[in-house]
C-alpha cells in the first residue's frame, strides 16, 4: 500500500447529522430520551447514545410521560405517528428530510384507484414508512425479477395511474435501469426522481475511487441499507472490504494492493473514519519504509549497461534516418540518408527486447529512425542506436497516456520475483509483481515474451523511472467483457473457461470477463474432499451456467455430464441379468456390499452367497476381494442394486436312492388296493417315528415360515437402511 484516498463525501450526510445532533444536544440538556428502533444504522453510535442514557423502545406505549420520543431518521409509518403523538406530545420527529419529502410525494399524488411503485427493500423501515402514505396499492421491487414479477402478475397497471418512486439510499445505476423498463411498459407512469442527493454523489464518488484504486475500504454499519449500496458499486470494479471498526483492518491484507480508496457510510461518524485512516497511515509508512528498501534492492539488480540504457540525451540533434541495406543476426546495416558515412546498429542497440531476432524484425529497404552514438570518421562508419531514438520520443508522449492502456512486451524478471520489466516504444516500465499478476497463482516467469496492456501510474522523467499496473488495464478490460457478457447469459448456455481460482468449496471459473463458481459438489459424480481433486488452476473446462444472480452479479455453473453420471452408466452397460466382477468392499451380518462401478455399491444379500446355508459372510468373503456376481435387479428410484454369486454357481447335486427305495418304486402296484394309496397319500412317515397325517405336518410348516417371515424382513429392511447409507 503506497497511498491511501478518502473521499470527500464520507461521513454523516445532512439528515444522520441533523438527527444526531438533534439527540445530542437533548441528551446534554439532561432529558429523559428514548427513540423509537436504532436512531441510525451504526452499532458504535447506538452503543455510545445508550451509555450516555438514551434507551431504544419498541412501542410508543413503552415510554412514560416525562420521556421526549425521539423518531429515527429512516421515518415511521403514518399510523404509528399519531401513536406518538398520542403517547408523547412532546415528541421530536428526527427523519430524514428527504425521506418525509417521499412520504408528502405518494401522499399528494396517489389515490384510492392509483398504483405506486417503490424501488426498495421491503423489509426496511424506511420503505414500510413510504408505504403507509400511498393512498392505493402499492408494490415493491428490489431487482429485475421482482419488477419482472409484479408486471406479469398485474397486467392491467397500463390503465392506472402509475407512481414510481425509490428508496432514498437505491442505487443510482439500478433505478435508472427500471425507470427505462418501466417506461417501455407504461407510458402513463409518473416517475418521481427520490434519491437523496448525497447518496447520488457518495455512490457516483465510491465509483470514480473504484476505478482509480486498487482497493476500497467502507466504513459502515452491515445493516445500513446505504454502506451497503457503496460496497456493491465498488466491488464491481475493484476488490471491497467493508469494517465497522479500524479494529477489523487487522484481518485484512493490503500490502498487495498500491493504492486503497476510503468512503464511509452516512451513518459513519468522523470520529471511526479518522481511527481507520491513522490505522491505514501507520500501516503505509510501514509500507513505503519497506518499499525504499526495495526500491534500493533492484537499483542494485541493474547492471552499469542496464542504467546506462535508460541514460537518453534529449538535446541530441544527431537523428538521422537510415534505410537498411543488410541484416544479420547480429547487426543491421543501413545507409544514412544525407550523408556518405555506413551506419550499424548492433543487436544490443536495436531493442530492449534480449530475445529478439533481427533477420525477421527488419528487411531491404525498410527506414528506420536512429540516434547517433559514435562516428569513425577515419573508416568511415558510424554506430547507431533505435532504442534511444524510440526511447526518447516515448518520453515526450508517456505523460500524455497515463489515462489510457497502453501495449508492451514483457523482457524480463526484476530480481527475485519482485516484478517485471516490460519494454514500451524504447521506455523500459516497471511493474511491481502486485500489479503484474491478475491471479496470486499466475507466475512471472510465464509472462516473459508476453506482449501485455498496462497503465502507466507513475512517470519520473529526472530519474528515467516508469511505474505501471497490468492489473489496472485487464480491471478495465474484463469490466468491459463483464458487460457485454451480462448483457447475453443465460440459463443453460455452455461456455470453455479457465480455472482462476480454488476453494474448499468449489472452483471459480473464468468464462471471457466473468467468474462463475462451479460448487464442489458439482464437481464429481462420486464424493471428494476438495476441488484439487478434479480441477487445478489454469486448466480449461467446458461448463454451463445452472443459475444467474443478476443482482448480486453471481453465476452458478455446473460441470458434471449426464452422461458421466454412474447410474446412467449403469443402465447402459450393466443391465439385469449382466454378470460382473465385483470388488468387496463392506461385510454386515445380513449380507456384503460389492462395488460395481465407480460411485455405485451392490448388496450381495446372505442368502444369495452361497447355495448352503452360511453363518455369517464373513466366514467366506473378506473386504478387497474380487468375485462374479450377476446382477439380480435394479431399482433407479431408490438406487439400489442386488447382487448374486449363488446365481452364478452351480446347484449341489442331487443323492439316487438306495436301491430298495428305488426297488419299492418300482414295485408293481397290483396287489395295492385305492384305500391303501389313499392312506399312504394322507400320511407322512419320518425315520423312526410314528405316521403323522399330512395335515399335521402342512400346518406345523405354515407355522414355521411365519415364525421366519419376520426375522428374512427385519434383515431386508436391514440391508436396505445400510445401502441407503
């Protein structure tokens, strides 16, 4: 950090200061105060009123007669003032100005039959207040779907009489953006400008820093509606952090940045915005103590040759032009015109450029502008220089493009990573590596041989020293591509980008101006731990946009394919009946899970392991084993799938029967009478026992199956709960 700038409308506006002062000067008198909500929106203000007395009601009915009730400055509603009045007749009304104007304008321009709009957030006091005084239906829209919304919800608002208003802290750009929707839809709408003046210019001020910074510090209050506006113009354009206290600056790092911009809230106090700027100040002499250091170190990285190149004589009136009439690797000749002398200008003299090649960067008969630097007049040549001629006109002109991008191609690494040289016309320009690199992760050395658009922030003609910022110039190109990109995304477009950044959480992806966020979770079809597992840094990806936040300027991307998701695999190659090998990697009393593909178990239920009955299956499968299993069924819905190896395996075989068994079969049946085949048929004989009748032993079996129903359920339901795990 080098500079720090405040703005110049930081602070208290008009209506936070009237309204302070107001409560301040009774709290001084010595009156019994109280105020209805939070005065303003600043917790360190709130805090410092309540020590001196002042105490905070709900309710009118909540403060006594010999309280003065003090309105806060976002305003009230109209049936809650005349409880006021009711309450406390000496009560001191502190809204804000421009906010009571809002309350006479929809008061005075709207009736029973008529429609006002009120662009807003319709859960802040200030909007609740501005709604009590319509005299008809009103609505409130805080982004284009919502004003979306209330168009298609309520087609005949063309034939009403139309009231657009907006919240005084709205923000600039985006009420514009409605007034143009609005007009195209109802030409009968009346629109009342009610942006408080102070917010116009707080905003268009927070943006101009924005732009002109590499950082934004606001100061404020999170639950004001107004610092809350700052932080969203300026974090479009330039990193943001928005503190409360100087005490917050702790946790955040600006030694990367060069120049930080400063703006406050109208409900921040002079007395926070002077703590935060000493904060800062120390922090910059600390910085810029460093930075001599620094500056010294890569003096001394210079070589004698290397200072003696940015050394131009301006006064010089030795230019000539020469028109070349020989190149080689090492030396370009040319004939000066007007004079008879031969010119050569080495390599070394021709660019700044180390890794340039001469035989294609000029040809026969191409003029060239030089500078003379030594004549042999006894051989009659003369040794030229095109750097310093080039070096010296871009002197003349480097000041008047401090504004605008300008190209350069980078030659070179300053020390040990402390920055970069880029050559511009014959100018050398220094760009620190905080503004050479758009990412943390981007690497200086990649950037060698690069040609690169750069503004230039500092010119210091007596030391021959230039200072630019990649970073500002790809800011104002990528808040160029931004638009135009904004302008054209929708839902479900794909688009190739590249990885900028990781999170624990997802990726950020880079799609031609514009981050988007591919969440983790969309990352895989199987469960990982952290992005890095399937994307790095600067790869490209193909992806497609899931959903657009269009006023908080986010964009969710999906990256995963359909047809890479497991189970649509699985219905493609795996169907019932397909055998597979399998790799066991879970063991339960009831069964053992096998994994089939990548991110898709199976269930071997016990009974399907072996045709014998088996105690448990770890008696003869282990966890990592391979085996074949057939797939007995799939259920998509519940994503479950049923494996076999009993299917696969071959049934025991069946014992013959003894052979008087079979004699018996085979016995003739002459001599046995109908009423004996009955009998033998009504009965069933175990070895050594007594005939039991085939009923009895029908019934004792039923009674057996349902005594086992229960206990084959309780695991299925088992081994259903353990998949779905």
């Amino acid at each position: 950090m080098r500079k720090i700038t405040l703005a110049k409308t930081a602070g208290f506006c008009f209506g936070v200061n009237r309204a302070v002062n107001l409560l301040g000067k009774m709290v001084d008198e010595g009156k019994s105060v109280c105020t209805l909500g939070p005065i303003i929106h600043n917790p360190q203000v709130i805090a410092d009123f309540e020590n001196r007395g002042v105490r905070i009601i709900d309710s009118p009915e909540q403060c006594s007669k010999d309280d003065v009730l003090v309105i806060r400055t976002h305003g009230i509603t109209k049936e809650l003032l005349d409880e006021v009045k009711k309450a406390s007749p000496n009560y001191c009304d502190a809204t804000c100005p421009f906010v009571q104007k809002i309350h006479k304008t929809v008061s005075e321009n709207s009736d029973a039959d008529s429609v006002t709009l009120i662009a807003g957030d319709k859960t802040h006091p200030e909007v609740i207040g501005i709604r009590s005084y319509c005299n008809g239906e009103s609505f409130v829209f805080n982004s284009e779907e919502e004003l979306d919304e209330i168009i298609k919800s309520n087609p005949d608002l063309d034939k009403k009489h139309l009231i657009l208003v907006a919240q005084t802290t709205f923000s600039i750009k985006s009420f514009e953006k409605y007034v143009k929707k609005i007009k195209n839809y109802y030409t009968n709408a009346i629109i009342f400008d009610t942006i408080c003046n102070a917010t116009e210019e707080r905003q268009k001020e927070a943006t101009q820093l924005s732009l002109e910074n590499d950082a934004m510090i606001i100061i404020g209050g999170r639950q004001s509606s107004n610092t809350a506006k700052l932080k969203a113009v300026c974090e479009f354009n330039c990193p943001t952090f928005l503190i409360e206290t100087a005490g917050e600056l702790s946790g955040i790092d600006l030694s990367g940045f060069e120049r930080v911009g400063v703006t406050a809230g109208a409900s921040t106090p002079d007395s926070i915005i002077k703590e935060v700027l000493k904060t800062m100040s120390e922090k910059l002499e600390q910085t810029n103590a460093n930075a001599v250091k620094e500056e010294s170190t890569v003096a001394e990285d210079l070589s004698f040759a290397d200072m003696l190149e940015e050394y131009i004589d301006e006064s010089t009136e030795q230019n000539v032009v020469g028109i070349v009439v020989g190149v080689s690797p090492s030396e370009v000749e040319v004939e000066i015109v007007g004079r008879k002398h031969t010119g050569y200008v080495p390599e070394s003299e021709f660019s700044n450029d180390p890794t340039i090649d001469l035989t294609k960067e000029v040809k026969i008969g191409d003029k060239l502008n030089l500078i003379i630097m030594k004549t042999n007049d006894a051989e009659g040549t003369v040794m030229l220089s095109k750097k310093r001629y080039d070096a010296a006109k871009a002197w003349e002109t480097i000041a008047e493009n401090t504004d605008e991008a300008v190209e350069g191609k980078v030659t070179g690494v300053v020390g040990d990573g402390k920055g970069l040289f880029v050559q511009y016309g014959g100018i050398r320009v220094f760009i620190p590596a905080s503004l050479a690199k758009f990412n943390r992760n981007d690497a200086l050395e990649d950037m060698v041989g690069q040609t690169v658009k750069f503004k230039i922030l500092e010119v210091d003609k007596r030391r021959r020293r230039v200072v630019g910022s990649i970073r500002a110039a790809n800011r104002d190109i990528r808040k160029e591509q931004a638009e135009a990109l904004w302008a054209q995304l929708e839902e479900g477009q794909k688009y190739t980008g590249t990885v900028r950044s990781l999170t624990k959480y997802g990726a950020f992806v880079d799609i031609g101006g514009v981050d988007g966020m591919i969440h983790i979770s969309e990352l895989s079809w199987t469960r990982i731990k952290h992005p890095s597992e399937i994307v790095n840094v600067g790869d490209t990806v193909e992806v497609y946009i899931k959903a657009l936040d269009r006023e908080n300027k986010k964009i969710s991307l999906g990256f995963k394919k359909v047809e890479d998701n497991p189970w649509e695999i699985l219905k493609r190659d795996y169907p019932v009946g397909s055998t597979v090998n399998v790799k066991i990697v879970g063991l339960t009393t009831f069964g053992a899970f096998a994994n089939i593909i990548p991110g898709i178990d199976g269930l071997i239920h016990i009974s399907e392991i072996a045709h014998s009955r088996i105690g448990n299956p770890a008696d003869v499968l282990k966890v990592g084993q391979s085996v074949d299993v057939k797939i007995l069924d799939i259920d998509f819905d519940k994503k479950r799938v049923s494996l076999s190896i009993k299917a696969l395996l071959d049934p025991p075989a069946v014992e013959e029967a003894p052979a008087e068994e079979a004699a018996a079969e085979e016995a003739p049946t002459e001599d046995v009478t109908p009423a004996e085949i009955t009998k033998a048929e009504d009965t069933v004989v175990a070895d050594g026992a007594e005939a039991v009748p085939v009923e009895e032993v029908a019934e004792a079996a039923a009674e057996t199956v349902e005594e086992a129903a229960p206990a084959e359920e309780a695991a299925e339901e088992a081994a259903e709960e353990a998949t779905e795990e």
